[in-house]
C-alpha cells in the first residue's frame, strides 16, 4: 500500500509544489479583503524581514552545527537505508562564506537548488522558502491591479501570464494560479461564477467546475504514476526542449535535469484539482479554517527549520544506535527515531516561533510604522 500511494503522499516535488502555491495563493489574502494603500505596502516591506530573519537564523544554526561535527554517520544512515539522495551539508568556506549564503537566500533568481545556502542546509530543501519569497512579489505586482479591474478580465490576465510563465518554465505560472484561487474564494462575482460552472450561449450544455476539478486530480494523478513508472526520457524531454532558455534564445533544456527543482504539470493539476474542491466543501473549508490548522499554519516555518535540524542530528543517530547498536529491526528503529524527536521537533518549533519568528513579523510591522512616521 506504501509504494501504491508514494508518488502521492511521498513525492518531494508534490510536496514542495503544493508549498509554493499554496503559499502564492495566502499571501495576498490580507490586501484582497482589506484594499488599501497600506496594506499593500505594509505586505511589500515586512516580507524580507518576516521571512529573511528566521531564514538566517535557520542557516546559520545548520552552518554552526555541521561545520563543527563529523557528518560520517550521515553516510552511514544512507548506506544502511539504500538512500543515494541523503547527503551531509556541505560546508562553506569560512565565516564569509557562509555569511554570503545566509544574505543570498533572498536574492537568487534562478537555479535556486545550486545555491550554497541550498547545499548547506539538511535535505537540501531551502530553496522552497526562498523561491517562495521571490515569487511572492510576483504576487504583488498582480495582486494590486485585481480590486480595479473587471472581474472577468481577472480570469483571462491571469490565464495569458500563467500560460507565459509556464512556456519560460519559471514558478510564474504556480504563483498566478495562487492569486487566482484567493481572488475567487474573495471576489463575490468570481466566487458566484465558480459555484454556477460552465455553459454555452444557449445553455443547452452545462459542466460544474468541481467536475472540471475532479477531472484535474485524475488526469494529474495518472500523470504522476506515468511519471513516477519511468517513462522514456524522450518523452519529458521532447516537451522540455521546446520551451524557450531563459536570457539566451533557443530552447530550454535537451533533457530533464532531475536535480533541479521543475514546475511539473501533473503536481499543478493535482494541487488545482484539490484546491477547487475545498472550495465546494463547507466542511472541508471549516476543519482547514480552525483554529488548530491556523495555528500550525502560522508556525510552519519554524517547523520545517527546527525538525530537519533535529532529524538530522539527533534523528539519525537515534537510528544508528538503535538499529546498529541495540539491534532493532530497521523499521523499529525509525519508529523509535520518528516518536523521539517529533515532540522535541514541536518544542523547539514553538521556542524558534516566539524567539525568531514572531520577533521578525513584529520587526517588519515595527519598520513600516517606521517609514510611515518618518
């Protein structure tokens, strides 16, 4: 059943897509609901601040701790677990280094998984936060024109830049579906829309869109079993190279480079699909909207930091000396491994969320009250 259900629920890529769109899509919610000038710039210069300082923080932990520690039992816990992707943090050199990585995070544009602050940190998944941040201001361009615009036309601009961004195979195309998907559950006319589905002229023919939905998480759903069965690289590569390399001319990519980080379509169809439905579902949208889910929410940023630190560190060696050492089973040892450090993963999320996280949200409100009173 694991493996049946793994290209769903054990896709990296699913995961970290999900992530940035989801991300794309709750980032203008404060200014659709409240349209002001303020509101908009208060979401423009708090955002380097409320995501930059616990960025820092986190990178300059994970720089601390593995330039300091033998990372050989790293390799140990890959060649026990067959896992050829589980690779120690690499090191930068020197105190410059690892001070220009840490200020790099918010400022890479491209090749996001190359960059040091990436490499340096555990699972080598910091590029999320900070593709993340640069696509929200995406988000910000956009987001500003929606309120004094015709509703329909809101439809038809989002679809041309998606349409355009996805041909130059950047995250684009991921952030206006977000923006999308926040200006219809905001937009009363939209949202009216959504609820009525699709007609011709006549009305002879009629389509919900929760079946359009449906049909979304199907068909991405069979994309990412496709996917996932190893198709022939031909296949994906074909597509790939007809798009458009970015700044040079030409095309894109003669093949697939897996270990980079790729905008797949069949993630986006699933995330769409699922997306829309919650939207259909007044429970769905009720347990999503509880307090319990809002607080999470709020925190996740210091969850992610902490618990792959701590995975990292006292996770993995908690697995070696109970699978090498005290001979459990390997199975036996992770579970012991997962119910060690999953309350010490929450403790130390909610410490870094009012030592650093809370502090920067404060700190970026606190400097746009600034630049108001000045």
């Amino acid at each position: 059943m694991i493996l049946i259900l793994s290209p769903l629920l054990w896709d990296e890529s699913f995961i970290f897509c999900f992530f940035i769109l989801l991300s794309a899509r709750t980032v203008s919610i404060s200014f659709l609901r409240e349209v002001n000038s303020a509101t908009y710039a208060r979401s423009l210069i708090s955002r380097p601040i409320r995501m930059g300082l616990p960025l820092a923080v986190g990178l300059a932990i994970s720089c601390a701790v593995f330039s300091t520690i033998n990372t050989q039992y790293l390799e140990d816990f890959a060649r026990l677990n067959q896992n050829p992707y589980l690779r120690a943090p690499e090191r930068p050199d020197g105190a410059l280094a690892s001070f220009n990585s840490i200020w790099n995070l918010l400022w890479v544009t491209r090749d996001y998984s190359l960059q040091m602050g990436n490499l340096a940190f555990p699972s080598w998944t910091l590029w999320v936060p900070s593709a993340i941040y640069l696509q929200s201001y995406t988000v910000y361009i956009f987001m500003v024109i929606l309120p004094f615009s015709r509703p329909a036309w809101h439809v038809n601009g989002l679809i041309m830049f998606a349409f355009g961004s996805w041909w130059f195979n950047s995250w684009g195309w991921y952030s206006a579906t977000g923006l999308f998907l926040a200006d219809i559950a905001i937009n009363p006319p939209l949202r009216t829309a959504l609820f009525r589905g699709w007609s011709n002229s006549s009305g002879s023919v009629r389509m919900p869109y929760w079946a359009l939905a449906a049909v979304f998480v199907a068909v991405g759903t069979g994309l990412k079993y496709m996917w996932t069965a190893g198709l022939d690289q031909d296949f994906w590569s074909g597509e790939a190279h007809a798009h458009p390399a970015r700044y040079t001319g030409g095309s894109s990519f003669g093949y697939y480079d897996g270990s980079q980080p790729y905008p797949r379509m069949d993630n986006w169809l699933v995330i769409v699909g699922l997306l829309v439905l919650v939207e259909f579902s007044e429970i769905a949208k009720t347990i999503l909207g509880s307090r319990i889910f809002k607080l999470v929410g709020r925190r996740s940023l210091s969850y992610y930091l902490t618990s792959t630190l701590l995975m990292y560190t006292a996770g993995v060696k908690i697995f070696l000396y109970c699978n090498v050492s005290a001979g459990y089973s390997s199975a036996s040892a992770k579970a012991v491994a997962f119910f060690v450090v999953l309350p010490c993963s929450i403790l130390a999320g909610e410490i870094f969320h009012w030592a650093i996280d809370k502090p920067a949200v404060w700190a970026g409100h606190a400097v746009f009250r600034w630049t108001r009173d000045m």
